[in-house]
C-alpha cells in the first residue's frame, strides 16, 4: 500500500487503465458516433478491461457524454 495515498498501489493501476481505456473509448465515440452505452458495453466485453477499474470507467465515460457540447465548445475556443 502507499501510505501517502492511502490505497493500494494496484488500484491505483486499475484506475490509471481505467483513464486509458476511457480515452480510447471517447476517441472511438468521436470518429463512430453511437451512444455511450454502446460503446461502454464494446469496451467492457474486451479481456483488457478486467484489469481496470470498471466503476471509474463507466463514471468517466458518464460523467464525458452528459457534458459533451459543454466539453466541445470549451475545445473549440481554444
């Protein structure tokens, strides 16, 4: 365990993938436009995604698709 963040070194891995495989999930939804639970469900089912945390990747991928304009426009004035 790392004592300075208070849980263990493998669940920081688990979410670290986590981030990874939202990422790569989010590319997917914007060159494949399909609905997030579609995409959630694909990502899910990979034997990759046994290594990750789940919960963190489905709030990422939630948390992402209910603030997408928001997120776009924020993008696009840069």
């Amino acid at each position: 365990m790392n004592a300075a963040a208070g849980r263990p070194v493998a669940g920081r891995r688990a979410r670290s993938l986590a981030r990874r495989l939202a990422l790569q999930a989010l590319y997917q939804l914007q060159i494949n436009p399909q609905s997030w639970q579609d995409t959630h469900l694909q990502f899910a089912a990979d034997p990759q995604a046994e290594r990750v945390d789940r919960d963190y990747f489905r709030a990422l991928l939630v948390a992402i698709a209910d603030n997408r304009e928001a997120l776009d426009a924020s993008i696009a004035r840069l």
